[in-house]
C-alpha cells in the first residue's frame, strides 16, 4: 500500500510528512517496527490516516494469529497456545474458558 508522502496536520494545518516508527498493540503484546505515521513538523503531532490504521490493524492480527497442531489426548483432541497467547488473555492450568468460533472450517 503506497501512502502520500506528505499531508495537512490535522491540528495545526502545518505539513505532515510521512516517517516511521515502532507501536505497541493489543496492550503490549506485539510490536510493530517501521509502522507509517504521519508527523507535523511544525507543532510535532503524530496522525494516521484510515488507510494506515486499516493497515496497522491488520498486521497486529496476522502478527497475533498462530498455527498450531492439534494433538490427541486421551480420547479428545488439544491445541497447544504459546505462552504470550496465554499471558495475554490471563490464562491459568486447570482454570475453564469459553472458547467461540470466529469462522467454520470449509472442505
């Protein structure tokens, strides 16, 4: 996705030039580096336009989505989370979750 390289700050109407820099998403959990923002360089404020939030949310998702194997135990089957999925959502052995679906798995 190719962005202008300069816009009008919202604030102060000065020129916003198109830079990057690291952000933090999903209360910390994931770090995008190089992510687009727009910065005045006459008051300093930071912007983003829809299209780089619209970016910006859907790398978050794919960086925070995982693949896993799902494995036999006993008679049921288990997914196995990674450890920053489960500190994430405050997960605890032994403790029940709801689990929904999103989507359903098409042949």
């Amino acid at each position: 996705m190719v962005f202008k390289t300069k816009i009008k700050c919202p604030v102060c109407e000065g020129a916003a030039k198109l830079s990057k820099t690291s952000i933090e998403v999903f209360d910390k959990a994931i770090t995008l580096k190089d992510n687009p923002i727009y910065k005045c360089s006459q008051c300093g404020e930071t912007s983003a336009t829809s299209n780089i939030v619209d970016k910006t949310l859907k790398e978050a998702k794919k960086q925070f989505g995982f693949c896993r194997q799902i494995v036999s135990t006993g008679g049921s089957l288990a997914i196995i989370l990674p450890t920053d999925l489960a500190k994430f959502y405050k997960l605890k052995k032994g403790e029940k979750n709801r689990i929904s679906a999103s989507r359903r798995k098409t042949p």
